[in-house]
C-alpha cells in the first residue's frame, strides 16, 4: 500500500454537531522509512518532529507498530529496547520518549495518535502499562487490515468518517488487549521466523511467489518451514497464501468494478481460468456469480 500521513488539527469545527465516542483520533499513518536516512524525516511536523539527543514529549496517546525492519525504543524509566518486526508500542501522553530504525535496515511503520475519556478509561486497564510499553504482537492480518480500513477512512473522508476512525481504533485496541492476555505465546526463533515470513506473504499477495521461494528468501528449508509454519497456523503455508488471496479477491469482486480477468492478475493467478476453478473451490460458486450477490447488498 502507498504510505500516507495525516495529522488532524484539534481545533477543527464542523457545521454539525458530532457525537463524542470517548475517542478522537488525532493523527494516523503508514510510513516506511528507508535504509541509511535518518529518523524522523523532513516530514514530520514540528509538534512530532524530534532531534535524538533530545526526545519528545507528546500531549496524546499514540499506538506505533513496526511490519518490518528493526530499531531502538527508549522510554522515562526504561532503557534502550530493541525493536523486532511485529513489535508495538505505546506512548503516553507526557512520558518522555524516542526511537529509530536502524540505518541498515530502516521500518514499515503504522501509528495512530489518540486522546478522549474513553481512550483514558482504555489506556487505564491492567494490560496497559507505561511500564511496559512494548509488546510482540507478530504478524496479524486482522490487526493489519483494521490499521488499512482506519487510514483510507481518515484518507478519504466523508460523513461519519470521525466516528468510524474511533470505532476502528478501539478494534485495534480490543485486539492489543487480546494480544496481551494470550502473551504466554513462545517467542523463540521459530515462531518470530514464521511470523515474518507470513508478513512477506502478506505483503505480497498480488504475484506468485511460491513456499519454496519464501523459505530460501529466509535462508531456511522447504522441508523445515513447511512443517513448522503448519505447526504454528495449523495450515500449510500454501493453503495460507491461497486463502489470503481469495479473501482479497472477494474484496475486490464487492468493492471495485475490475474485471475477473484484472483481479485475477492482481492477485497474482497466472490466468483467468484457474483463478475461476480455484475460487469455485473455495466458495463454492465462480467469481461472476459471487459477484451478481454481493452487489446488490453492498448497494443498500
């Protein structure tokens, strides 16, 4: 997905009034910040810009969580953490702080900065500590896509556009407080390793890289990899690409007017045909048909 950064000045007014969720989401984006440039970029505006000798200090909250690539994190109370893919933190609202990628691998970073009564009301439950800030959420494709749907809301506006972010936000909170209870999860080699080949899957759903190419890309076995990835999912590593695509496919039959033929390229089969069979396998009817059923509901 294309990176993009908005940052919502506070005082803004609308002509109509707006009903008050707890949370007002603040500022949002996905970044990624490359290899050998330093952190934060030019970008930035001046209330979040911040040298790193110095750190910051922010007024709101802000969830950040690192896809890809790794860094350092550096808190009031907490010493220098190293940041593996898949971490999230948390930065609270007048708790001194910095971070950075580092300069050979550089980030893919997604943030959301928030405030409001229910967001204190959230950020004051057990699982969330100042203490402890970070935690290793994986790869999680629900938690991703809420993270996309939160920032083409914020991206493309519209009439309930302020709530919806909200809404989206608490999703993404509901799932970290989730994440944490269940923190007992083994975060030895292997299943950090099968958590960062299933970002690459992810990642990249719209060609044909097979199994056998993501496990020489991580430097490990055919043989290994499918075991442990099935192991650890409970699916084979085939069967996951497959379903994630058919799954963004029907996405695309519901939301866009491209032709079977152009998501069928898009989500990297290599002709119309054996996307149709594969489809009517998995949902047992062809992507036209699928299609002619959703519109109508999705049209209400």
């Amino acid at each position: 997905m294309d990176t993009f950064r908005k940052y919502i000045k506070s005082d803004i007014q609308t002509d109509e009034p707006q009903p008050d969720w707890g949370i007002k989401v603040l500022d949002v984006g996905h970044y990624i910040h490359p290899v050998g440039k330093s952190y934060p970029d030019a970008q930035h505006p001046e209330d979040y810009f911040f040298e790193w000798s110095k750190g910051r200090v922010l007024k709101e909250y802000q969830l950040v969580y690192i896809a890809a690539g790794k860094g350092i994190f550096e808190a009031n109370g907490i010493g220098q953490v190293e940041v593996q893919p898949g971490t999230l933190f948390f930065l609270y609202p007048g708790t001194w702080h910095r971070f950075k990628p580092d300069l050979d691998s550089g980030w893919t970073e997604y943030w959301v900065g928030f405030e409001g009564h229910y967001a204190n009301h959230l950020m004051n439950q057990a699982c969330f500590n100042p203490e402890k800030p970070l935690l290793h959420m994986g790869f999680n494709a629900e938690f991703i896509n809420i993270f996309i749907q939160l920032i083409d809301t914020i991206k493309f506006g519209g009439p309930g556009s302020n709530q919806l972010a909200a809404c989206l936000t608490i999703q993404l909170l509901g799932l970290v407080y989730a994440s944490a209870l269940l923190k007992n999860q083994s975060n030895n080699r292997k299943t950090q390793l099968i958590n960062n080949i299933k970002y690459s899957i992810h990642e990249n759903l719209n060609s044909d890289i097979s199994p056998e190419e993501l496990a020489a890309n991580h430097n490990v076995s055919y043989a290994w990899f499918r075991k442990a990835f099935k192991e650890i999912t409970g699916q084979s590593p085939g069967q996951y690409q497959l379903n994630l695509k058919i799954q963004k496919a029907c996405r695309m039959l519901s939301e866009t007017d491209l032709s079977i033929s152009e998501i069928a390229y898009q989500n990297g089969f290599v002709s119309e045909y054996y996307f149709s069979r594969i489809f009517k396998n998995k949902m047992f009817k062809s992507p036209s048909n699928y299609r002619k059923e959703i519109l109508p509901k999705t049209k209400v």
